[in-house]
C-alpha cells in the first residue's frame, strides 16, 4: 500500500484541474513511439475534439476504445509526444504490472462534463 502525500492540496487548487469527460472517436497503434501506446482522438462536445497518446495497449484494443467514455485532463499545455501534439492527458489508474485501467463513467454522460 502506498503512502499518503503529505502534501495537501487547496480546494482552489484542486478546482483548477479541469477533468471532463469523452468519447474515443479514433484510436490506432503509435507506432512513433518508443513504449506501446495508442494515439487517440477524444470529443469533448463544446470542448472539441483533442489529440493524445496513452499507453495503454496491455487491457485494451483500438477496436474497443472506439466509443467508450473516458475522463481525461484538458487544461495542460500541449505537449509533443513522437510526431503528435498531446492535447489532455486520460486517466487510469495504474496496475502491479504497469498495466493502465481506464477511468470511465458508470453510465453514459454528454461530452465534456466536468469532473469535480
């Protein structure tokens, strides 16, 4: 079991993380990068379609990310990943074996509704 942070965060400071939710529209392996991962693009509805790379590739096929929902950060600075411009970070959480579990809503949910 890990240890707690033992840093704590403001309310202010969490609300400034902007989780929402998306739906995968396009996923296919990234061949440009070093580690296996999928390069996706994710609709946030008023939000707008964004890129982005996950490794992800252990628990799931593109075939099967396409439709699902996802929560995924969008107000990071893009960041380039191989021949890509990462656009929000997805969310899951992380396995013994390294493996990422995706973190979805229960039910479906309109694109681009805030977590918080």
């Amino acid at each position: 079991m890990e240890a707690l942070s033992k840093e704590k965060l403001t309310w202010n400071e969490f609300m400034k993380v902007e989780m929402r939710v998306g739906t995968i529209i396009s996923a296919e392996e990234f061949k440009e990068v070093r580690n296996p991962a999928y390069k996706m693009i994710i609709d946030f509805g008023e939000y707008g379609k964004r890129k982005t790379s996950a490794q992800i590739t252990k628990l799931y096929t593109p075939k099967e990310l396409i439709g699902k929902q996802i929560i995924a950060v969008i107000n990071f600075p893009p960041k380039q990943i191989a021949n890509i411009m990462s656009e929000c970070l997805v969310l899951g959480g992380i396995g013994e074996d390294k493996e990422v579990t995706l973190i979805a809503p229960g039910k479906t949910i309109k694109n681009g509704t805030r977590i918080g």
